[in-house]
C-alpha cells in the first residue's frame, strides 16, 4: 500500500467542484422544467388522441429510450450545427439535449398515470357538469400526479445523475470539475471520492424533498 | 309526430331506447317515464340493463336509438333524428341538470369532503368559494356530516363517503337524481345511514330514479317499480303489485322468489 490519501490538493482546487455541482443542478433543474412540460403534454394528447399521433409519440419515445444519452449529446453538439445554420454553446446544446431526453421518459410516466386514473373518478366529474377540459385540471391531473409521483421522484433523480454525461462537450458540471483536478493533480481517488460523495449527498438531498411532497399527497389517498 | 310540441307531463322521458355492446344487446326499445317527485326504482337480475340505462339518461353512455329527454330537452343528440351529438360543452351543462350518485362513490381523493361538494358549485355554477363553501356545510349538515367538512374521503368510512356523494349530487340542486346500487358497496351494517339520507330527500320532493337490490326500501320509498328483464322493461307498477308474491309476471316471480331466497 503505497498510496497515501492527500485531500489538500483537492481542497484547493474545490472551487471546481462546487461550481461544477451548481451547474449540474441548474441543468438539471432547467431540462427537467422543460422535460416535465413537454412529458405533460405529448401524455395528454396521447391518452385522448387518434392512433396517428399516438403512434408519432410512441415513436419518439422509443427513439430517445433505445439510443445512449451520449450520443444525443454528440448528435445535437457536434451533428446538428452542420445541418442546420445554428450555433449555440455547449451548455445550451446539452440543455436542448436532456429536455428532450428526458421529456421521453416523463411522458411514459405522465400516460401510465393518466390511464391509472379510475374510470369512476371521471365520471363523476362528468356527472356534475364540469367540461372536458376541467375535469382535466380539477380531477385527472391531481390524482394521476399522486399515482405517479414515487416513479416521478426516481426519474428526477435519474436525470440528475445524467447531467454527468455534460462533461463528455466540456461543460463544466461536476464531473468535468472533477475530471479537471484529476488531469492537474493526479490525484485521481481523491477527487473521485469526493466528487462520488457529493453526488451522493445532492441524490439524498434531492429524494428527501420529494418523498416529503410525495407524504404530503399521499395523505390523501 | 306531436313529439316535438308536446310538453310531456314526465320530467325524465325515455322513448324506446335500445343500445348493444357489440352483438349483445343490453337496452331493448326501453320506455319509462319519471313524473315531477316521483321515485322510480329499477330492479331485475344483474346483467338485465338497469345500470345501462341509468348511465344513458346522464349520457355517461351513448345509446343507438330512441329517445331520453329531460323536462322536454333531448338529453344527448341534438335531436332524436339526426342523432347527431352534441357538443362536450352542451353536454356538460345537460349533465349539471341530472345528478348521480354511484356504487362506488367516486369522490375525488384529493378533496375534502367539502371540497368535493364545493367543485361542481364553482366550477359550474359559477358561485365564489365562500357561497360554495356555505351549501357545502349545508348539505354535509343534512347528510349528518357537518364535523367531517374537512375530512379527506381516505378518512371516511363507506357510508359516510357515500352520503358526501349524495350531497356532491343534490347540493348541484339537479332536476333529477340517478342513483346507481347506492348501497352495494357498503358493510350491512352502514346501508341504513344511506338509505335514511335518500328517504329524507324522497320526502322532500327529489325526483329520483334508482336501482337497487334493497327490496324493503324500494317498497317503503317508491311511487312506482319498473322490473327489467334481458334489457327490456318486463312489468311497472306500484311496489304492492310489482313485488307482490302472486304476481302473473313468470319473469318477475322467478326473480323475487330468488331473491327472497338468498335474503331471507
């Protein structure tokens, strides 16, 4: 055992990390909002739509779920500007990226919600009058978000984890921090302990705050 | 046809309403009428239609021909005709007229118990929360709820669940009220609570139409009982004759003399 632990060089360097950490969670927080609006409405339109949109939205489903995250980030980085006459940053294309990618898995979350919706709850929203688009609001969507949120909590949390994959176009989340000190310092354990540990406690952090939103609606069920 | 002129005198009229789930035919040209206060209660075997048609009158079910109006107003089709449908906007105003109560009580899991009286007030009666908030109290009171306003439906027990759906139905003050084996669902011991709610509003005038299996209380609480049979309405009349021992509907005798057996 001829290697010592030696965090200083680290310690030093933290700054990386924990600005790497806080671009993490904003990508994340900025892909996952836009991911959730789009997962929201591709199901809605899904579960009362004709099998032609249904089968487009399927099929955009299974493109994103049966190709590695890595490569959509290389495809809209490096592939889609030459296509197209569009530039933008690294940290925008990743965003661009991740929303849609994680849009796929939040509508097939969203859907299996709102086809878990008892039938019983939604006629009797018809039977006192409300119009399709209320009972939507007022009685669908509530209860489809308690169903779901347990599986919406791990995909949070899942898409979290995936921003790491940012570092692979040298945006400087976490792991691109971490990556940096490991190449200038060589003190590839260290690092990589630390690193581990923060996403760790941010994964902890994050699914405590959801499983409390998540007792506060189970409450009612 | 005087059809369209004709005022009839039955708030809910039901002309010859047949409906099939694929080749089994579940309505047979289905006529009944409800007069203004009147309780109607459906009774027959399971399988012989008397929920169809309950969830036809509020058009929780489309049917394929005939005709249900309510006070004079076609119910689901803007006109028996062309059977052309109406619209989801025309046809959520037509069902804030009917009110249902169901098997299952279907209260919604996220409201309160006065939350979900409150809902169809505000959303479709246009009133503000606090008016919403008032009649709720005062149906939850008339239910024998008052205390349980602000308990979520998780905790209320069967009979307290399905008196909130009765007051759901009733505060949305509706023309007519379809109440659907309001008691199947419920421990023995919890139909009566239910059953002294719906007497109370037979009481007061509520024009009702219901199925149940709750014999002694569609005797006691009728004006009139329709027995249906594969579909098809087999015998009306007052409860002492429908559900009279001798009656000379085979039908009918068989059914009763089934269901004395297995309750009795």
């Amino acid at each position: 055992m001829g290697y010592a632990l030696n965090f200083n060089l680290i310690w030093r360097h933290f700054d990386k990390l924990w600005g790497g950490l806080l671009l993490s969670l904003e990508l994340a927080v900025i892909s996952i909002a836009i991911g959730t609006v789009i997962g929201l409405v591709l199901a809605v339109w899904y579960v009362s739509a004709g099998r032609t949109v249904r089968a487009i939205i399927a099929a955009y489903v299974e493109f994103i779920r049966n190709v590695p995250l890595i490569l959509l980030v290389y495809l809209v980085f490096y592939g889609l500007p030459t296509v197209v006459d569009l530039a933008y940053s690294a940290p925008t294309s990743f965003v661009l990226t991740l929303s849609v990618y994680s849009g796929a898995y939040l509508v097939e979350v969203f859907r299996s919600g709102l086809e878990a919706v008892p039938r019983g709850q939604l006629d009797a929203g018809k039977a006192i009058g409300l119009t399709p688009w209320q009972r939507l609001i007022h009685v669908r969507l509530p209860t489809m978000l308690r169903i779901t949120l347990p599986a919406l909590s791990n995909t949070f949390i899942s898409l979290f984890k995936d921003t790491s994959i940012a570092s692979v176009i040298s945006v400087p989340e976490l792991t691109f921090g971490a990556q940096w000190i490991n190449f200038n310092t060589f003190r590839i354990v260290e690092v990589y302990l630390v690193t581990t540990a923060m996403y760790l406690l941010t994964g902890y952090i994050l699914l405590f705050g959801l499983r409390l939103v998540e007792r506060r609606f189970r409450a009612a069920r | 046809m005087s059809d369209a002129t004709n005022a009839s005198p039955a708030l809910l009229d039901v002309r010859d309403v047949s409906k099939a789930f694929g080749a089994v035919d579940v309505l047979r040209s289905v006529s009944l009428q409800v007069k203004r206060g009147e309780v109607v209660t459906v009774i027959g075997p399971s399988g012989s239609g008397k929920t169809t048609l309950l969830r036809c009158v509020n058009f929780l079910e489309s049917y394929d021909s005939g005709s249900i109006r309510i006070d004079g107003k076609e119910v689901g089709y803007r006109d028996a005709g062309t059977r052309q449908r109406r619209s989801e906007r025309d046809l959520a105003a037509m069902r804030a007229e009917t009110g249902m109560v169901f098997q299952s009580f279907n209260l919604f899991p996220h409201l309160t118990a006065a939350g979900n009286i409150m809902l169809g007030l505000t959303k479709v009666r246009g009133k503000s929360e606090a008016e919403a908030r008032q009649a709720a109290e005062h149906w939850l009171g008339r239910v024998g709820l008052a205390h349980k306003a602000d308990s979520l439906p998780a905790e209320l027990s069967g009979g307290q669940q399905q008196r909130v759906g009765i007051a759901r139905a009733v505060a949305m003050e509706p023309k007519i009220l379809l109440l659907d084996e309001i008691t199947s669902a419920l421990d023995p011991e919890l139909v009566g609570e239910v059953l002294a709610v719906v007497r109370n509003l037979a009481e007061d005038g509520m024009t009702m139409l219901m199925v149940t299996h709750e014999m002694a209380f569609a005797r006691d609480a009728s004006s009139r009982i329709v027995f249906m049979a594969d579909g098809g309405v087999s015998a009306v009349g007052p409860p002492k004759e429908i559900l009279a021992a001798e009656t000379s509907n085979e039908r009918l005798r068989a059914f009763l003399a089934r269901f004395r057996a297995s309750h009795f």
